[in-house]
C-alpha cells in the first residue's frame, strides 16, 4: 500500500514509523550534533524515500535491516544508489546491527564520510575555468 502512495506522503507514514536504529540514529545526529551538519529524516528525493540525507555534503545514510540481503533487495539498493550517484548524491549504507552495537561508532562513520565528501565548491574549484576565463 504505502508504495501507491506520492513520496512526499510515503515520507511523512515513515517519518512516524522508523525502527528502532534508525531511531537511535537520528538522536545522534539530528539538531546539527555530527559536526555541525544539517540532516533531514525520511527525504525525499525522486521517488525514493532517504532514511537521512545531508545537503551540504550531498550525503544519503541507509539504515540496512537484515532484509537487504535477501530477495532482490540487494539489487533494488544497487538501482537505487546509482540513481543516486547519477543525482550527484552518495550512499553510505549501515547495517542496523551496527547502530545497535555502537551507535556513535555509526555517527563517527557518517561524519567521515561526510567529510570525505566534495562539496559542490570544491568540485568547480577542480573543473577547467569557464571558457573565455583563464
């Protein structure tokens, strides 16, 4: 049912109905705690719906339950993350059991990769000058 659902909507069903990692998660994250960056829970973008997502670092973090390995889930996710990658956002997917067992090992996780990640700035900076500019 919720997949007949716009995203926005399905968005807002699962901003009330995240699991218990993805809950632990936020807590360390949200009100810019991780290095002073923002992140938005549940966002959409496309019709796909981000556990988390950060603009300024073009950042999505996927909490993976168990069932991603199973089925054609991990092909799904393989989709999913190159449409992504197309869009100029990076996926960072972390097994549940992970936030569980340490979340701040979690949190240290997203803000290195966060970190590692080039901001828009940093990628023209490394482009050719504008043609008719040197």
């Amino acid at each position: 049912m919720d997949a007949l659902l716009p995203t926005r909507d399905r968005a807002w069903v699962y901003r009330r109905a995240m699991s218990l990692p993805e809950v632990l998660l936020w807590k360390a994250i949200k009100g810019r705690k991780l290095g002073g960056l923002h992140f938005r829970r549940q966002h959409p973008v496309g019709h796909y719906v981000l556990d988390f997502y950060c603009d300024a670092a073009k950042l999505a973090v996927e909490v993976d339950g168990q069932s991603h390995g199973f089925g054609d889930r991990p092909q799904r996710d393989e989709r999913r993350d190159a449409w992504l990658l197309v869009q100029g956002i990076r996926t960072l997917r972390i097994p549940a059991s992970v936030v569980l067992d340490d979340v701040d090992a979690a949190a240290g996780w997203i803000l290195t990769t966060a970190e590692e990640t080039p901001s828009p700035s940093a990628l023209r900076a490394a482009g050719p000058p504008p043609e008719g500019r040197t």
